[in-house]
C-alpha cells in the first residue's frame, strides 16, 4: 500500500496582486508535487477580502478561524483596497489571525540572488553577500491593539497606542531566535531594541534576551538601538545573519532589507507558530500593489517563495528545495518582472519556474 503525505492547504488570495502571486504560486506548487510524487497538496480557497467587506461590512465570516483550524497550513496573498482605510483589513483579518493562532515568530528572510542587482553596492560589500533572516515578534508589542481615543474631534484629542510587552511573549521569541542562529553556519544574532528611550518594554527586552542568551553560548550575539541599525544594514551588512526585532522595528527593517535585496516582489515570510498546535501561515511581504494590479506585472516570487517555506514547514523538504533552487535558477537566467529591471511578466516568470522544476 503506497502512503502519500496530505496537506490541507487554506488559500486566501485577498485582493490586487494577492490574487495574481497566489495563483502563481500554486501553479508553481502543484507543478513541484507532480515532480517529486508522495505528498499531496489539498487546497481549498477562500475569497475573503476587500470585495466581501464592501458587500458585508466584513472582511470574514463568522466562523472563519474554526474554518482555518481544520486545515494544516494556510497561504495568503494580500488584502487591501484603495477605498477602504488599511487598518481595518489589518484588524479584521490579519493580526487577529497571528494572534489567535499564537503564530508568534514572522520569518523574513532577505537574499541577494545571483541575477539580482542589488540597489546599492554596500549589499554586497567585503566579499559577504547579504543572507538575513530577519525574525519579527508577531503577536504583542506596539500591534497589541490596546488604546483608545478621546475628545474625539476636539482640539485636545488624545489617542494612545499601548505596546504591550509579556516576559512570555519575549522569551518564546527570543529563543526561537537563538535556536535559528544556532542552526546557521555563522550563528550570529542580533536583537533589535529601543531600550534607551522605551524604558519599560525594551529593557525588559534587553535583561530577556541576556538570560535566554545564556541556553545559546555557541551563538554570538549583540544588541543595537533601531535607528543605528537601519545605518549598519547599509553600510555593513556582512556583519549581520540572524536579525530579532519587534512587532514594528521588523515591520520597517523588513521593508528595508527587501528593498536592499533588490525588490520588496521577492520578500518572503512565515507566520509560524513553532509549537504546531495550530496552521502557521505563508503571505508574500509585499501588499495588495492596486498600481500594478491586473497588468501582469507584479513580481511573483514573493509568493513563490513563501510557498518554498510552507513545504519545508510541512516537512517536504525535497520538494521546498526543489521549489527554492527552480526560483533562484530562473532568476540567474535573468528571468525577472519590471521591478528588478527586467521585463518579464508575471505568467511568465511563473511558467519559466514550472518548466524549471519539470526539466530537475
Ligand atoms: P501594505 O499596506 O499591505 O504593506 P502597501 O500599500 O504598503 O501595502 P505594497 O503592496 O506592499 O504596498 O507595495 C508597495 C509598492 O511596491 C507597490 O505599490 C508596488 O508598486 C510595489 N510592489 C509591491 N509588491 C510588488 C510585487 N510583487 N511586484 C512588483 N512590485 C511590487
Ligand atoms: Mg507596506
């Protein structure tokens, strides 16, 4: 009797260029699990997004998170609309999900590719070629949600937005963040803080990060303030392989490390919950992009690559490099959308990748 691996895959493709990378990427999925035989992918999707909420006022149905529990993974494209304000798609679908399923860790990581130009020559300078992952805490911090506003409309309104920092909530991170540095041929980490002027969640941060750094003595690590990193990430990135930050430090340095990478259409990311009790979730960086939208231009490799990161999430590791090495191959073939400076479409960088992997 031949056992084949199911993985049950929710697929929310959302809105804009959500639409058109998530399809891709699951054209570049089935096209790896013909390849490689003894897993099978089962994918059902949803359309929520942006066209529901302006039918229902909701960008979910009710029972949506029972609906995403019954499945082991879920892939996600992008949400977002020009007529509606970003942080209601943000409130109503995204962070809930990182905070329901407790995927604590969001994985980013940032590669200069062979075929890449990079924007700046610092991306490459000294002979180490930029190689991040950049670790973002996915559940508290400044996206805890805790404020409010009053006097609203009167000239001495005031709005506060509480980040809300738990030693668990530190510590559970932290520790994926030296076990991820530990796995890395450098094992270096950097943690991320503000602590000089966030005196209460910070220096929690900075006394967290020195005990747990005590279970990691193979790991070498340091601590820099936010605003020096964003200098270092420029001007000496070989110094730097496993990166930790907040919610909304790494929300912004990932932004950066894309850019220096060559294009935010490459990012990839990983919202995991490293204890497995529930689906961790796989999203390209980039947003909904309604400026590209529908042009067959939106870069798919984001989404191509946090595919890549869900099969070796799921333990199909043979087929996640086989996914991986496809996409990095295309590029050195300078196979690339207008956002890297060339002048593919989308079907067709998806279609070079599929062809890629059917030739391995
Ligand atoms: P969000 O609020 O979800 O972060 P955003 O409004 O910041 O979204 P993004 O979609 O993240 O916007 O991207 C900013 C710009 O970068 C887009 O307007 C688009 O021009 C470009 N861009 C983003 N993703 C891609 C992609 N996959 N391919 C090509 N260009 C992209
Ligand atoms: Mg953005």
């Amino acid at each position: 009797m031949s056992s084949v691996r199911t993985h049950k895959v929710a697929v929310i493709p959302g809105d804009g260029i959500g639409i058109e990378v998530t399809a891709a990427a699951i054209e570049v999925l089935k096209a790896v699990q013909d390849k490689v035989k003894g897993f099978e992918l089962v994918f059902t999707e949803y359309n929520w997004g942006s066209a529901l909420y302006k039918q229902t006022g909701s960008y979910t149905p009710k029972d949506w998170l029972d609906t995403l529990k019954g499945h082991d993974t879920i892939f996600f494209g992008a949400v977002g609309d020009p007529d509606v304000p970003d942080h209601i798609s943000l409130w109503q679908l995204i962070l809930p999900m990182r905070q329901h399923f407790q995927q604590y860790v969001n994985v980013r990581p940032s590669v200069v590719f062979k075929g890449i130009d990079p924007p700046t020559r610092c991306a490459t300078a000294e002979g180490g070629e930029l190689d991040w992952i950049m670790l973002r805490e996915n559940t508290e911090g400044e996206y805890a949600g805790q404020g409010g506003r009053s006097h609203v409309g009167h000239e001495h309104e005031i709005a506060t937005e509480v980040a809300v920092f738990t030693r668990i909530g530190i510590e559970r991170f932290l520790r994926f963040a030296f076990e991820t540095a530990q796995k890395r041929p450098r094992k270096l980490l950097t943690v991320v803080t503000k602590s000089n002027a966030q005196r209460y969640g910070l220096v929690l941060w900075d006394e967290v990060a020195q005990l747990v750094s005590k279970d990691y003595p193979d790991v070498k690590w340091d601590r820099i303030l936010v605003d020096a990193m964003t200098v270092r990430m420029v001007a000496k990135p070989q110094t730097l392989d496993v990166i930790a930050a907040t919610n909304l430090h790494a929300d912004i340095l990932s932004d950066l490390a894309a850019a220096l990478s060559g294009s935010i259409g490459i990012a990839p990311s990983s919202n995991l919950d490293p204890t497995r009790k529930s689906p961790s979730l796989f999203e390209p960086v980039h947003g909904a992009a309604f400026d590209i939208m529908g042009k067959n231009l939106a870069n798919p490799v984001a989404a191509v690559w946090s595919a890549s990161e869900m099969l070796r999430w799921l333990g199909e590791e043979t087929a996640a490099d086989m996914l991986f090495n496809a996409m990095k191959a295309s590029l050195a073939q300078g196979i690339k959308t207008a956002d890297l400076g060339g002048t593919h479409k989308t079907t067709e960088v998806t279609k070079a990748i599929c062809d890629l992997i059917k030739g391995m």
